[in-house]
C-alpha cells in the first residue's frame, strides 16, 4: 500500500505568535512535506477553485461564513478515490474549532472504509480543536489515529515532534 498525504494551507497573512504577517508557504504545507520526506508518502493538496482572501480577516471572515452555512466550496481538484492508500494523513489549520470547509469539499466524496486516518493541523493554540470528530463523522468507516497538533508558528521546527507522532 502507498501512503498519502492530503492537506489544505493558507498563504499570505497569518496569524502566528509575533502577530500577523505575511506567509509564502502556509504552516500546513510545510508539516505535511515533512511527513512525506519522512513517509514516502504522495502529496494532494487541497486548493479551492475560489482562493481564500490574502488579508487575514478577510480569509478569517469567509472561514466563518462558511462554517456557518455548511459550504463547501468548489475545487480545482478532487481525488477519484484512495483504494490504493493507507494509511492516510490529512493536514489542514484550524480555523473557527475545526479544519477549513475546502476539507468537508473532498473528504465527504471519498470513501475511508478501514483506511487508517492519521489527522493533523496547525493553529497558534487551538489544537485539534473539533477537527477529529468532524472526520470521524465525515469518515465514519476509517480508522482514526492520535491526532498532531503543531503550532504554526513552530511548523518549520517541527522535524522531532512530527517523527515521533509517525513512530507511535
């Protein structure tokens, strides 16, 4: 079986532990090509057709516009299916207590049956926040690992913390 990595990530301004700045590889990215150096595994990214403003209030406002209407938004791509992989990694940050809805977009069109999810995200002090039981709820026949939590602003740090997560 190969391995996979699918994840979403926001460039531009972030908000990271000095403040908001400017960002040309997103926190998310950054973890998950460190899980594949570390893995073998392939890399998806997860991209919207409509990308996320490059303000951080504005992408912070559409966040949670469409968190709170239940959108998910178009992609510029979708995966057929994941047959042939597991396990699965699924990065993203978290915005408003949970992964960004472009997630919802391709995860509710793929079927986990007995894949094994291991989640994982960045924030500056949000955790995991409810991201696992949305993907236990939208991926109800996977098997979902212990989740990793990184701060977004530690992501490009975060070699040791990563390799020990694998190696659980």
């Amino acid at each position: 079986m190969k391995k996979l990595v699918i994840y979403f990530s926001h460039t531009g301004e972030n908000y990271l532990r000095d403040g908001i700045r400017n960002i040309t590889k997103g926190n998310t990215e950054i973890v998950a090509e460190k899980i594949a150096a570390m893995t073998g595994a392939e890399l998806f990214k997860v991209e919207t057709v409509q990308e996320y403003p490059y303000n951080y209030q504005e992408c912070c406002d559409v966040a949670e516009y469409e968190l709170n209407k239940n959108i998910h938004p178009e992609l510029k791509k979708y995966l057929d299916n994941i047959t042939e992989y597991d396990p699965i990694y699924i990065g993203y940050p978290i915005w408003w207590g949970t992964m960004p809805m472009a997630m919802f977009s391709l995860l509710s069109k793929l079927d986990f049956r007995g894949k094994t999810i291991k989640p994982f995200a960045t924030s500056e002090g949000s955790g995991l926040g409810s991201s696992v039981a949305d993907l236990t709820g939208i991926c109800p026949n996977a098997i979902i690992k212990k989740g990793l939590a990184i701060c977004g602003s530690d992501a490009s740090m975060s070699d040791a913390l990563v390799k020990n997560w694998l190696d659980e």
